[in-house]
C-alpha cells in the first residue's frame, strides 16, 4: 500500500504538485514519474507543496533536485512550498537550486535575555 498520496492543479506560474503521507524507497518511483510528467510538457515553473509530507528519503529529495537543475537549465525554477523538515536538502545542497518558502519548521525560541 503507497503511503504517498500526491495531486496536481494548476498554480499561477506553473503545475502544482500537493504531496502528502510519506515517499521512500517504495514510492520514489511514483513521485518520480509524477514529477517527469509535469517536466515532460517543457514546464518552467513547478511548485510542490510539501506541507502534508512528513517524511522524504533521499533518493526521494534526489529526484526533486534532478528535476530543479532541469527546470534550473531551462531559465525555471521549482518551488518548494513549507517543507516539515529542511536538514535532508541542506545536506545534500538542495537547498542550493530549490526556493524554500514558508518552511513549518519549528524555530527554537531565542534564549532569554539575563
């Protein structure tokens, strides 16, 4: 049973993809062949809302990095729209070719002043 549930409507820019659940080694192929399609039609803009998504591996980061640089080489860009977590794409330098906007991810609070 796939744990990631995925759909796509149209954005102002471009496609949009809204993910949910999980993807790992045995949806990257789904989330793979979703993400070609959007390309395949010489897409400039994507957005993925990743705002459902409570877990990427990196072969699943791997294929949202491949499809940046594509987009990247065409003069686009993808647009990844509040991410749970951002360590796995700083790590593999992700966060280099893809916009992060609104990130969920819960801020440490500031120490208090003493």
């Amino acid at each position: 049973m796939s744990t990631l549930r995925a759909s796509v409507s149209a954005g102002e820019s471009g496609p949009v993809i809204t993910l949910s659940g999980e993807t790992d080694v045995t949806t990257v192929a789904e989330l793979s062949e979703l993400v070609t399609a959007q390309l395949s039609g010489g897409t400039l803009h994507l957005t993925i809302d990743a705002s459902g998504l409570r877990f990427a591996d990196s072969a699943s980061v791997r294929v949202l990095v491949l499809a940046a640089r594509t987009l990247q080489q065409r003069g686009g860009d993808l647009v990844l729209l509040r991410p749970q977590r951002v360590l796995v794409l700083e790590i593999m330098g992700g966060d280099q070719i893809i916009m992060i906007r609104g990130e969920t991810e819960a801020r440490p609070e500031p120490e208090p002043e003493q």
